[in-house]
C-alpha cells in the first residue's frame, strides 16, 4: 500500500468494542498514530427539557462524548511514540462555551468535551502530546439547516426567520465554512501549533449569543 494512501474502517463510534477494532485497523495498516481528531457528533434533539426523549439525550451523551473518550483511550498509547509528539483534537462546539436553549443535550456534551481537553492536556503534557479542542459556529452545510428547520419549527416561525436571527448574532454576520474549521485542526497539527495545548478555540465568526 502506498504511504500516502487514504484507508477507511466502518464502526459506531459510540460503541466501544467496535472502536476497538478501528484500532487494530490502525496498527496493522499505519503502524502508529500522529494525531487523533475526534470529529464524530450528532445535532441531538430539538425541545425543552421536560420534552426530551431519553433515549435521544442517551444517543447523543454516547456519540458526542462517549465516543471521544472510548478513542482517546485507545490512541493515547500509539500517540506517545510519535516522533514529534502526538496530538488530539476534539471537536466542540460555540454551544460548548455559551447557553443554548432547548439544544440542551448537545450543548451539554460539548461543554464537556472542554472539560476531558483541559484534562487530558495537563495528563499527557508531559509526555508530549498535545490536547486541544475546536469550537465551530455555524457551520455552513445541511446539518444546520436539519438544525435551524427544527428550531424554527420550536418556535413556530419561518425558515428563512429563524436563519436571518442566527446570522444577526454572529459578528462577521455569515455561517463559518468547513474549510475554516479543517484549516484551524491542519495548523493544531502543524509545527506552526506545537506550542498550543489545553485551548479550546473558537472558529465561529464570533458568535454573540446562541
């Protein structure tokens, strides 16, 4: 196989035994780790909390969170025999650092994935790998719009209402793009980030209130 080549392993993130078997994927066809970027989430469900179906707060704890901790553990080993030092990311979210009304699993699981980076970066610090979380806004593409059509849905308003009171409270005034979010993990992961640890930082325009 090329070194260069692009391999893929099929598994639910939120279940441990099949992220065992990522890993196994992992060492036979890389044979070692640089850098992990837990990017797995759900959007979660839609409605106060007396609303709230158990079992989708559950999904969305097991996927959003759970999942990250289950992949950290398993590539914290290979991760401390990278050359240059290791490095995680986790993907969170500007609901990990404001309020969110009724999104109230999802901001949960983001805030707390804040808390296992600032912790795991005190942890592995010394041993050279570096923990670092990113907080996308609103991220350009069909997944907030499921999001914003739910929400507009909440509240018994337009579509077209509901986006244009998302974007008033984003300074810059327009959604972040992908390519903004993979741009900040690329630097985390270059030497240019190899001072960085513990932060959790935000790619959202400057999203004002949620």
């Amino acid at each position: 196989m090329e070194s260069n080549a692009i391999t893929t392993t099929l598994a639910d993130v939120s279940d441990a035994a099949a992220v065992v078997r990522v890993f196994a994927d992992v060492q036979n066809r890389l044979g070692g780790l640089d850098v992990l970027i837990n990017n797995a989430g759900i959007a979660g469900p839609t409605g106060g909390i007396d609303e709230l179906d158990m079992s989708e707060w559950k999904q969305t704890i097991d996927v959003n969170l759970n999942a990250q901790f289950y992949f950290a553990r398993r590539a914290v080993p290979l991760l401390r025999s990278a050359p240059n030092g290791g490095a995680i990311i986790g993907l969170s979210s500007v609901a990990g650092r404001l309020g969110y009304a009724y999104r109230t699993p999802y901001s949960a699981t983001k805030w707390a994935v804040v808390g296992l980076t600032k912790s795991l970066a005190i942890e592995l610090g010394p041993v050279g790998i570096r923990v670092n979380a990113i907080q996308p806004g609103i991220v350009k593409g069909p997944r907030i719009e499921r999001v914003i059509e739910a929400r507009a849905r909440q509240f018994g308003i337009s579509y077209d209402e509901m986006e244009k009171q998302y974007l008033e409270k984003i300074s810059l005034r327009r959604m972040t793009t992908p390519e903004e979010v993979a741009a900040t993990a690329l630097f985390l992961c270059s030497p240019g980030g190899s001072g960085i640890s513990g932060q959790a930082i935000s790619v959202c325009g400057n999203v004002e209130v949620l």
